[in-house]
C-alpha cells in the first residue's frame, strides 16, 4: 500500500514543477474533470462505507474483509478468489483500468445521518470515486441518494428492502442483494411443502420500512398459497422483550408466526417465542411453526439453538458447491479462518462487478459504468447465472431458502440449504405495485 | 380477561427487569447522588459475566476427526469440553447446561469488586463535582466498557440458554381451569419474576434491619448530619456502590437467557432504568421498584392488540407518555422526597 | 462595537477569523503526506463542526446559564430538519425560507414542550424532556413515516411538487439547494503546492450564521435578560422573593436555545437535504449535553469547542483502519509495526468510541472546567508565573 | 389600621396544629417582633406572609389588599422582602451582579425579556446598585463571589439586596442566628441605621432577646402557634404568660 490519498496525485507533481509555491492554481472542482473525483494519479479510491459501531457491527466487519480481499484480489495479489471463476474476464489483476486499487472505510452507526457524513467524507475529503458496503435499508436508501446527487457510484451492501430498487431507486445506485419479494416469491413454495396450504399465520413485524415490506411481501406470497393472515403486528424498533407480543399468539387461532424482524430484533423475538414454548405447540391440529423470511448466519449464532428447524431465506450461502463459492470460500477462509458471511459474499461481488464494468466500459465515469452494469449477464459469482437488470438495477438470480440445522457440526454449520429457489420463480415486472413510485431519473456524472 | 391476566405476567416479568436496575441505580443516586451513566454498563458486564462461564466451561480439546471436513475442506475439528473429559460427559454437559446459574456465583464477587474499584478509582473523586461532571465521566466510562466488552466478545448477540429443566413453557390458565395454551408463561421468566423479588426483598431486608442499613438510610435522608456524626459515611458508600453494581450485575446474568446479550444492552436499557428511578422518584427505593413494575405491567398492556388498534404507536411511547403523566401529576414522582436532585 | 467590547469582542473577532480561515487551519497537512489523515477541511466536515457549533451555543445559553439540564434537545433540531426538507420539497430550494421556518417551528415546538416540562426542576425536568423527545423519536421512525419517511429519512424525490421551482434540474436530477442561486454544494478548490484547499460555499453560508449566533448569545449573557438567568442557576429561592418570576426567563431561555437547534437542523438540511429520525434519538440529544460540559457549560467559546472536538473523533478516527496505520509505521522493523498497528487499532476506526470515551474521562477529571479550563492553564503558563498574582485576584470573578 | 394585618389565621400540617387563630396588626413604620420558644409557628407565620404557605383559613392584608393566593414574587413586588435564617444570595455572582438583580426587579417588573442592551450599559442600575452597596458599607468587596464571603458579609448582603427594592415591609427571619456578639451588635446597629434613614416597617422574628429588646417598638410572643401577649418591650420583660411559654429554656438562645 504506498499511496491511499493520491486523488490529486498528477495536479500535484504539476504544481510543485510549474508554478512552485509561488503561486497558487485556483478553479472549480466541476471544471476541472469530466466527472466528481476522476482518478488522475495511479490509483482509484473506493469508499467502503460500512458499519463499525452498534449491533451491525460484527456484519460490518466481515464486510470489510470482503471488501480487503476484494481490493488484493483486484490488484492481482492473493489467490485471485472469484476473479478465476467470474464469468467476464475483462479484469487482469492489474488494478482497475490500470490503476491500482486503494481504498478508505467509514463508520456508517447504522444511521441515515452517520453513513451520509461517512459517504460524503469519503467523496470530499478522500476522492472515492465509487461508495459501496452498509448493514440496513434506510442506510442504503440514504447513502444511495447522497451518490446519486454527487455524481458518483453506489454499490448496495446488504439491503433486502424492495424500496432501494422500488420507489426509492437512482440511477447511480445499483444492488447485487436480494429483496423481500424475492424472499417472499422463493419462500412460498417451500412452505407450502413443508408446511400444507392450510395455514393461518400471525405476522410480527418490526416498525419501520424494511419490516413493512418484507410482511407486505410475504403475507401476499403466503395468501397466494391459500394461507390465511391471522393478524399483523408492529413491534417498535426499540423492543428487546418481545414477550408482551408473543404471549397472545397461539390463542389467535394461528399456526405459523412469522417473524418480520432483522438483526437483534429477531434474534430476541425468535428466542422469545421459543422460550414461549410455541414450537412445542399443536395448534388447529398442526405442529406450531416459525418462519423467519431473512435469515443471516451471525442472526443464527446471536440465536443459538432456538434456530433449529426454522425456515427463511438467503441470498447466498458458503456452502453451496459452485465454483465460484468454492474460489470465494477458500480464499476468505485462509485468510481470515472462518467463511464467510452472505453480507462478505454480496460485498465482494459487488466490488468485482464495479471492477469489471469499468474495464468494460473503459472509463470511471459513472454513467459509463452505468451503462456497463445496466443489462450485464454474468456467473460464477457464487449465485449462479445473474441478471443485473437495467429497468430498476436489482440483481436477479436464485435464492436459497435454509433451516436451522438440528444438529449442526460446529459453529459454521448453523443452517443448511433447504433449496435453491431457481432466478425465473422470483422475478417479477419492474411495475410490480411493491416496486412502483420511483424513477431511476438521469445518471449523474457530478459535473 | 385471559388476554389481561396474559399481559400482567409479561408486565411482572418486563418490570421486574426495570425494577432490579433502577434499584441499583437509586441506591446509588440516592445515598451518593450520583448521575452514574455507567449503570447500565453494569448491568451489561453482568450478562457478559454468563457468557464468560458459559465459554469457560466449553473451553474444548480439539482433535481432528478425518471422517469429516471443515469448510476448507481440512480435516473436522471436533470440540470436547475440558469439563466434559474432566467430569464425565454427564457432569460435563450438566455444568455447561447450568452455566447462567452457576454464573451468579461467580458474578457476584466479580460485580462487587467492579463497583468498589469504580466507586474508589473514580467516583470518590466527583462526588463534591456537579452533576454534569458526573454524567460526563459516567458516560465515558459507560462507552470505556462497552468498548472494551465488544472488543472481546465482538458486537454480535451472543447466545446464554437457560438450563434444559427450565426451557419451554408452562400453561398457566389450564392451572386456573381456562383453555389450554391461552396463558402460557415461560419456566425461565418465572424464575427471573421469583429471583427478583428474592433480591429485591434482600436489599430491602437488608436496609431495614442491619445496623449498616439504618446508617444508609439516615444517609439518604440526610447526608450532612450522618457525616457530622462522625461515622465513616466514606466506607458505606464504596460499600453501597459494590452493593449496587452486584444487583445490576446479578440481573444481568439472570437476563442473559431472555434476550441474547451484546455490548450495547446496558445503554438500551439505561435510558428506562433513569425514567424508573425519576418516575418512582428520587431518594426513594420502593418508588423505583413501584416504578418498574408499573411502567412494565403499562408497557405490556399498551402492546396489546386491542389498543394499538385504537391507538396506533401506543407501545413506542407508553413508557414515556406515562413519564410526562406522572410527572406533571406528581411532582417528585411516586415516592419522591423534597429536595433531592430538584436542582 | 456592535454593542459588545473587550474580551468579548476579541472572542468574536478570533472566532470570526477561525471560521474564515477553517479551510486553511484545519488542512494543515499536505494532502499526500501520511498524515493527511488528520485534515478535517473538507466541506462536508466543516460544514457540521460550525452546525453543531451553533447547536451547542444555543444549548449552553439554557443549560449554561439556567443550569437546566434538557435531555431532549435534538427533538428540536430533528423538527427543524423536518421542516427544512418540507419546505425545499413544496416551496423552494433556496435555503432562506427553509431555515426560517425551521426557527419558527422548532421555537413553537420548544415553547410546547418548554412551557410543560419547566414545570419540573432538576432530574424531574431532565427526564420529562427526554420523553417528549423520545416520543418524537419513535413516532418518528414508524407511525409519522408518511410525514418524516421513517427509517431512511425525509429526503428529496423528483416528483417533489416544489411551488417555486421546478421538480427536475435541467441535467434531470433534482434541483440542489441554493442561496438565491448560490449552490450550497458548489466548492472552490485552491491548490497551493502540497496542499488543497476547499472552499465552499455551504461552509460559508454556515460559518456567517455562527458568527450571527455566536454574537446573539454574547449578547444574551451579557444582558440583563443573561443576569437572571445565572441567577436562576445560582438561587431561585432568592429570585423569587426578589419580586421576579423565574417561569418565563426560564421558558424563555428554552424556546430561544430551542430555536438554536431548529436553526441548526435547518442548516444540516440545507447542507445535504435529508432528515433522519435518529437526529431525535436521546443518544443526539446526549452528545450536545455532552458537548457542552466538555467543551466547558456556560463558557461562551466552550460549547463551540466540545462540539468540534467531539464531530472530529466522529468523523476522523473513524477512517483510519489498519491499513493506514500500517502505513503510519511501516518503516518500523516488523514485529514493532505490528506490535504498535495492534496497540493503535482499538483507538482507531471501529475503536473510535473508546477513544473517545477515554477522552471524556480525562477531561473531566482534569480539567473540571472543560476544555476552556485547558485553554486558561495553557494560557497561564504561556503568561509566566509572574502575574501568577494578577491571575488569583482576577479568579474570584465569575468564569466567563 | 396597621400596614400588615393578620386576622384569624389557622394552620394544619396533617394532624399538627402549626397556627391557631393568629391576629396581628403591625402598624406602619414600626419595628415589630415576634418571639416564641422554638415550634412556636413564628417560622410557619412568616410562611404565610409571603406566599410560601396558604393558610387555612384567615385572612392576611398588606396594606389593604389581600396576599393570599399570590405568589411569593408577586407577594415581593407589593412591597414586601424577605431575609432568611441562612442568608439566601446568589453565591455564583459577584456582589455587584447581587446587587444588581433587586435593582432590576424594582425598575422592569416580574419579567422583562432584557436582551437588547447590556447590564454594563444599564447607569441607572449600576448608580444604585452602587449607591446601596456604599451603604451597606460593602463597596470594596463589589468584585467578589458572593459564596466566598463570610456570613456575616452575607446577611449585610441580603439586607441590602431587600432594601434596594425599597420594601414598604421588610421581613427578617432570626438575621443574627449563628452569629458571634460582635457580628450580633453590627447587625443591630445596622437595622438601628437602616430604620432611622428611610420610611419601613420592619418585622422581626427572634430568639436573640438582646436583639429583639434593643429594635423592637412591639413585640408578640407565639406560643403552640397561639399570640399569648403583644404589648410593647417593657411590658413583655417581667410579663408572666411570657415566663410560662418559656420554662424550661432557662437561657433564651
């Protein structure tokens, strides 16, 4: 790593030789470059925008080492992870376009305001010329808008809410991430499986965006089914007991809760509900089941055994066999020496597919490397074949839906892959009323 | 009705948690008039105090197991805890089931040694500072361990199960002849509702009937003329603190089993356990108690379905919305006495 | 001049030269250099070291003079926000009626909850104040969403209706918030050798209003008005039987420090336009408290340091990972550079906190005065210990 | 018809009875005091003077018009101060900014949002700020904290702070309580000055029976918050009711 802050490297070398400290260069950033923070030295910034402190912490941090190996792998150092298997082959290891990768990282609290002071750090201060990473929707939404108004790229880290490519998407903002409706369309099926078409269930939902999305999504996939919806509840944000909620559950008639909660919220819901015995229960005449639409693997750790035999979905698993997984999961666990997180999978991708757009592209600009990501097919990413779509920037590939393992063999093993839930059954029309509101507006260069 | 009774329990259960910390928080309020904000950090050690004994006892022996592989495709690692190949896989696996109780044993000297060290290290030294120095430290030493406790438990909820006797849960209305499954109630928050009230009777018992208590509380009526009576209000107090700590630390540990600790459980609950305290008002332990169990028994009501229809949001602000009621009706809270902490 | 004189008026003209001079000051080192880490002159940072500058000033003139401890200030500051954003989305995007009516609502707002709360002194009034805010909170984030936008924030669309402007920019993105056509975000770089300075407009605009504020509240505690209300702190007893209510000085030192904050939500807005429920959290309102106690209660120029001192860790430790601090001390021999990256890394990045934390210690227990009592020792050393005498006669007046 | 007339005034806290039928006429521009043996109600009775209590029953004017209902400030601004026991002042300001504040409150009322100018620019305020501290013969110490003065310099102060509002009626609670002798005859001869240079009624409450014989012109003596006798110094002296209502404190303290 020999130079992290080189935005002006070139300007610099300029100024000392021509003018000397004698007079000083004046003009406006906007007429100097083509667009915000064009990368004139020998390397590029990227601004991983993660969070660091708060309950996502521990999510951030594996990010970041996605993010890590993401950077070495581009810069042709390590042992390349999925840059071997990644179906474009317009990367070399050298760096992006020529330019060697470096990067800042930023603290995103988890809130609107934080990770936007972070982002906008990053784009002032640091000349990152492309944002990516975050643990939560609002940030995404938040941090998403603030690049599309600087003129620069943002590459969604792990956010399921359908708004970041529904009615809050932007041009300049683009999500490898699966959404509720996709954890809804994959769920479905399986449930019924599982479950029978005769079901009544009571949804919990967290009080805020995310959570309302993901039970719309669900209620409506499950309703399509036959199921019935008993009722939904909103629990505030700020709950850590959620015993005053669960409590009336199985006198409602219901035989499946739902548990629309991420994070710490689901963590004590699901352990709450356990505690209540509901697993234990016959209701209508059926076993008493639990569904967590969203699942993630430090989610099922913070739970422990309470998570055994739960169903929900995933984006992406270590443990699925293609060669992309394979690459990705041998280079993350030498190095680190535990596999990696679906968030560390989504951010590595994420970073790669920028990489990738901008060789193919031949330019940083952001509305070229829009273009280049808009419509782009690829593999061998660790989800099979994808989709980058280019009507709302939402990446379309399978699903997985898991379950608590019963009796795990050790502390990775905490779920197993119940299906993988092909592209074609959880995708749906860019007018879908779930999605619709928003325009992607005009891509924004910056100057 | 069942839906009452329901929401009751869960209201007993919820308070007593509120109750146990801002009884901590009182004593040391009221006897040291102290703004600590490192409170609810005291509480959160307490809980980390389990997750300790619970990684203690499954520290493990590794030996490679061919037959599988990791996810590196290396040979398994399998994990047999030093206890279990100490003790015999039953009594082995006996301890480690029992970790969050036997972590009480080991919490309480832990905790008190916390408080005395604090109370000496720290404390002693703003006591005569104003209240705003106090809050300043407070929360800097609040962040101080909660950084320190995520660096080396990370930030993630970690999981502490209750033992297996008292997992699941039992059909409280059946007892009382109504349907079954209509009012259920989990072993575990029985236990933590019972062991509350055995705390919460002790310090009680022991303020009222030691000789020392008597001291504390003639300090908390009046502190000048306990010191002008030449009694070494000095040594109580760091006492007191210990006192203190040991209960907030001791409600975390039994806490650990309902909800999955993480670094940032103290603050969540420090903000509640300061409306406790003020709501039952200030100097006054029986205040804080009332205080807890009645703004948990409020909590849990306003989250029933039949009023949030009427109301919508009534469970995000109940708590608070109830603060503003009592406090404007009551001027020094429940039980408030004059004088302390009005200025 | 301006009604002020002496030592206030070198106060505000220091702090009037600071403001300008911030690109300069706070870039201090070349933006190559290893330690261009530290520089803080960039726009965005700037820009909130001087807002919540103001947030502090106006929160010191209620508890610095009052000694009312409001826990639930950044309710006032999030109102503002809201108010600010609603305006740049029906009215205009110019910043003036939208910082007006974030003052207005937000000081009616205060006057509410002002007029309630006061009620109650000491801990009563702190914690009636935190529930109001806490309310606000959490409504906020759920059952207000179709008037705050909840989780992610209020924030512009391009569909906004906007009465005085269009809803689309020519380039089809949506229109930037502007001072009659002077774009808050337009930023001048000036390039001087190794270094880059950034001036920006936004920056500016916030710089003019902190020295408006700043020179507002010197002139409140100067006042007669800023007489009573140290006497409110000092004995209401006495004020009381002294044929004086202490209701509305005090109601009126809240809605005045309320519209302080409304001021300082408007401006974060009209800097980046969004507005986030978390503004509201009691963890928003802390850090103000925060600010000024660190930065030294009822000191003028204390509450401008705490707040800067504070925004700095935020924003600047935040940043450094291992990775830069393997730069840091990459020509050391190995196992040092290591040894120093383990120490160095619990402080830095994800650590931020605890530095932080520690700081608060430190101060507090050194220097009871807070920052400004740092500032006075260094001063006195500087003077020498000859006037060591001047200085003990000259203590016995009230810390200004 | 005296300035300050108390008229059947009673007093119950929960089962005590603190004040049972008091009536009190202090006629104007005299120098009254009220003594009584300790719980005798002298303190709850100043309470109800002042708006710090409201009495049960009774009635209590100020110079024809009623107090009760007022609040203490309002009470303040008909004319009537008060000193307390232990010297209420504003110990965080200097001794100038003490006496300053009455000097406000007599000139803008109970409350003037007084932002515009600056104290130092008020001349008026300051001419008499300055002229009360020179009476008080406490000029020098203009620059000091107030809460680093001796008690004795605080008494003087809040003296002074009540008669800059040029009270009609000045109220002072036990003012040598805790005082050494000398401090004691200071006061004294400061209360004999103050009563001789202007037009005021004073009201005192005392144990200080030296205090009380060498200023008061009348004197009630309370007892079990009943007026046993009022009558003039002389009288009071070898008045046997008075001896009763104290046996038992051999020396009045």
């Amino acid at each position: 790593m020999s130079k992290l802050l080189t935005r002006r490297g070139l300007l610099k070398s300029g100024a000392v030789g021509g003018a000397g400290l004698a007079l000083p260069t004046i003009f406006t950033a906007s007429s100097a470059s083509a667009f915000t923070n064009e990368p004139t030295g020998g390397t590029v910034t990227l601004g991983f925008n993660v969070p660091q402190s708060g309950p996502y912490a521990d999510e951030g941090a594996d990010e970041l080492r996605a993010y890590e190996l993401a950077v070495e792998h581009l810069n042709g150092e390590g042992d390349g992870g999925m840059l071997n298997t990644f179906s474009s082959k317009a990367l070399g290891g050298n760096g992006i376009m020529g330019k060697k990768v470096a990067y800042v990282t930023g603290d995103t609290q988890t809130k609107s305001d934080a990770a936007r002071a972070s982002a906008k750090s990053m784009i002032e201060k640091d000349g990152a010329i492309m944002i990516t990473g975050g643990s939560s929707s609002g940030v995404a939404v938040a941090v998403q808008g603030l690049c599309q108004e600087a003129g620069v790229i943002f590459m969604a880290g792990l956010t399921h809410s359908n708004d970041t490519t529904g009615k809050d998407k932007k041009a300049n903002g683009f999500r490898h991430f699966f959404n509720a409706y996709m954890s809804a369309a994959a769920l479905a099926p399986v449930l019924e499986k599982l479950y029978g078409s005769d079901r009544a269930a009571y949804h919990l939902t967290a009080d805020y965006t995310w959570g309302w999305t993901q039970q719309e999504s669900i209620q409506a996939a499950t309703e399509a089914l036959g199921w019935t919806t008993v009722n939904n509840v909103l629990t505030p944000l700020a709950a850590t007991d959620f015993s005053s909620y669960i409590a009336p559950v199985l006198n409602s008639g219901a035989d499946v809760l739902v548990l629309n909660h991420y994070g710490g919220n689901m963590v004590n819901s699901l352990t709450n509900a356990v505690q209540f015995g509901l697993r234990e229960k016959q209701v209508n005449g059926k076993n008493f089941e639990i569904v967590v639409p969203l699942y993630s693997e430090l989610m099922a750790k913070g739970a422990g055994q309470n998570i055994k035999g739960i169903v929900g979905s995933q984006n992406w698993d270590w443990k699925l066999s293609d060669e992309g997984t394979a690459a990705f999961v041998k280079s993350f666990g030498t190095k680190y020496g535990f596999p990696p997180s679906q968030a560390a999978q989504t951010c590595y991708a994420q970073t790669l597919l920028y990489a990738d757009a901008v060789e193919r592209a031949g330019s940083f600009n952001p509305c070229a490397v829009g273009e280049a990501l808009a419509g782009f097919e690829f593999d061998g990413l660790g989800n099979g074949k994808t989709l980058y779509r280019a009507d709302d920037h939402q990446c379309f590939k399978d699903v997985l839906v898991v379950k608590g393992a019963e009796d795990p063999q050790d502390e990775f093993h905490l779920v197993e892959i119940v299906e993988v839930t092909p592209v074609d059954q959880v995708t749906y029309d860019p007018e879908h009323p779930m999605f619709a509101g928003g325009a992607l507006g005009e891509c924004n260069p910056g100057a | 009705m069942e839906a009452i009774l329901l929401q009751i329990l869960n209201g007993l259960d919820k308070g007593s948690a509120y109750a146990l910390i801002a009884l901590g928080l009182t004593l040391i309020f009221g006897t040291l008039g102290v703004v600590n904000f490192a409170h609810g950090a005291l509480f959160m050690i307490g809980a980390f105090c389990a997750v300790t004994v619970q990684k203690v006892l499954t520290l493990s022996k590794i030996t490679l197991d061919p037959t599988k592989t990791d996810f590196l495709g290396n040979p398994a690692q399998i994990k047999t805890p030093y206890v279990e190949s100490w003790f015999g896989p039953d009594i082995g696996a006996a301890l480690i089931d029992w970790s969050v109780p036997l972590a009480i044993l080991f919490a309480i000297p832990i905790m008190l040694l916390i408080g005395v060290i604090m109370e000496r290290g720290l404390i002693k030294h703003f006591y005569r500072r104003p209240h705003a120095d106090q809050i300043l430290v407070t929360f800097g030493l609040a962040i101080v361990l909660q950084e320190l406790i995520k660096h080396y438990f990370g930030a993630n909820q970690i999981a502490t199960p209750a033992p297996d006797a008292f997992r699941g849960s039992f059909d409280f209305g059946a007892m009382l002849g109504m349907d079954p499954n209509v009012v259920i109630y989990p072993y575990w928050r029985l236990v933590y509702f019972a062991f509350a009230a055995v705390i919460i009777g002790a310090v009680f018992a022991f303020l009222q009937f030691t000789t020392f208590g008597m001291v504390v509380r003639a300090g908390m009526a009046d502190r000048e003329t306990v010191g002008l009576l030449g009694i070494n209000i000095d040594k109580r107090f760091t006492i007191m603190f210990g006192l203190a700590a040991a209960v907030a630390g001791m409600a975390g540990v039994m806490y650990a089993p309902i909800n999955s600790p993480n670094y940032h459980i103290g603050m969540d609950f420090l903000v509640l356990s300061f409306v406790v305290v003020v709501v039952g008002g200030m100097g006054s332990l029986p205040g804080a108690v009332l205080a807890g169990f009645l703004l948990g028994i409020l909590e849990s009501f306003a989250s029933m379905n039949e009023i949030k229809s009427i109301i919508p949001g009534i469970d995000q602000i109940i708590i608070y919305l109830a603060a503003i009621i009592i406090l404007l009706t009551r001027p020094r809270g429940l039980m408030g006495r004059k004088g302390v902490m009005e200025e | 001049m301006l009604g002020i004189k002496g030592k206030d008026l070198t106060l505000l003209g220091v702090v009037a030269v600071l403001a300008l001079c911030a690109p300069f000051i706070l870039n201090p080192f070349p933006q190559d250099s290893a330690m261009a880490q530290f520089n803080a002159g960039y726009p965005d940072l700037m820009q909130r070291f001087v807002i919540f500058g103001i947030f502090a000033v106006g929160f010191n003139i209620l508890f610095g003079l009052t000694g009312y401890l409001s826990f639930g200030h950044a309710a006032f500051l999030g109102v503002g926000s809201y108010s600010a954003v609603w305006m740049f989305k029906l009215l205009s995007m110019n910043v003036i009626p939208a910082i007006i009516l974030s003052v207005i609502v937000a000081g009616l707002f205060a006057l509410l909850i002002g007029f309630i709360s006061l009620r109650r002194s000491g801990i009563y009034f702190s914690i009636l104040t935190l529930a109001f805010a806490q309310m606000s909170f959490n409504l906020a984030y759920s059952v207000l969403t179709p008037i705050t936008n909840g989780e992610t924030g209020l924030q512009l669309s391009l569909d906004d209706p906007r009465v005085l402007g269009t809803s689309v920019s020519d380039t089809g993105g949506i229109p930037v918030t502007n001072l009659f056509g002077l774009e808050m975000r337009e930023t001048t770089t000036m390039y001087f050798g190794d270094w880059a300075f950034q001036f920006s407009n936004g920056y500016y605009f916030c710089a003019v209003l902190l020295l408006v504020s700043f020179y507002i509240s010197i002139r409140i505690f100067r006042s007669p008005f800023g007489l009573m209300l140290r006497a409110v702190k000092s004995n209401q007893t006495r004020l009381n039987y002294t044929g004086l209510n202490t209701r509305p000085y005090t109601l009126a030192a809240f809605v005045i420090s309320g519209m302080y904050a409304g001021l300082a939500g408007g401006l974060l807005a009209s800097m980046d336009p969004l507005a986030g429920a978390e503004r509201m959290q009691w963890t928003a309102s802390g850090e103000v408290v925060l600010m000024t106690i660190l930065g030294g209660a009822g000191t003028l120029i204390g509450p401008v340091l705490g707040a800067g001192f504070i925004k700095y860790f935020e924003n600047i430790f935040s940043k450094i990972n291992d990775n830069v601090l393997h730069q840091w001390f990459g020509g050391l021999p190995e196992g040092l550079e290591n040894g120093l990256v383990w120490v160095a890394e619990h402080f830095v990045g994800s650590g931020w906190h605890l530095t932080l934390g520690l700081l608060f210690m430190l101060v507090v227990t050194f220097l009871p005065g807070g920052l400004v009592e740092g500032g006075t020792r260094i001063g006195r050393l500087i003077r020498g210990k000859t006037r060591r005498a001047d200085e003990k006669s000259a203590q016995s007046k009230p810390a200004e | 018809m005296g300035i300050l007339e108390v008229k059947n005034v009673n007093k119950r806290f929960g089962g005590l009875q603190a004040l049972g039928d008091v009536n009190l006429s202090v006629a104007e521009n005299s120098v009254h005091a009220i003594i009584g043996p300790n719980g005798a109600g002298k303190s709850t009775l100043l309470n109800c003077l002042v708006g710090k209590l409201i009495p049960d029953t009774g009635s209590v004017m100020f110079d024809g018009q009623s107090v009760l209902g007022r609040t203490p400030y309002e009470i303040n601004q008909m004319g009537i101060s008060r000193v307390f026991q232990t010297p209420e002042i504003f110990g965080d300001l200097t001794v100038m900014e003490n006496m300053m504040i009455p000097c406000f409150a007599k000139r803008d009322g109970a409350f003037k949002l007084n932002v515009i100018r600056s104290v130092e620019g008020q001349g008026d305020i300051r001419d008499r700020a300055e002229a009360m501290l020179v009476d008080m013969n406490m000029a020098d110490k203009r620059h000091m904290h107030a809460a680093s003065m001796s008690r004795g310099d605080k008494r003087r102060l809040e003296i002074g702070m009540c008669l800059a509002q040029q009270p009609r009626l000045l109220l002072l609670d036990e003012p040598t309580a805790g005082m050494a002798r000398a401090d004691t005859n200071n006061t004294i001869d400061l209360l004999k000055q103050i009563k001789a240079s202007r037009d005021i009624t004073i009201v005192i409450i005392e144990h200080d029976m030296h205090v009380v014989f060498s200023l008061a012109q009348r004197i009630t003596v309370l007892a079990q918050g009943t007026p046993l006798v009022e009558d003039v110094p002389e009288k009071i002296k070898g008045h046997p009711k008075v001896r009763e209502a104290y046996l038992g404190e051999s020396t009045p303290a």
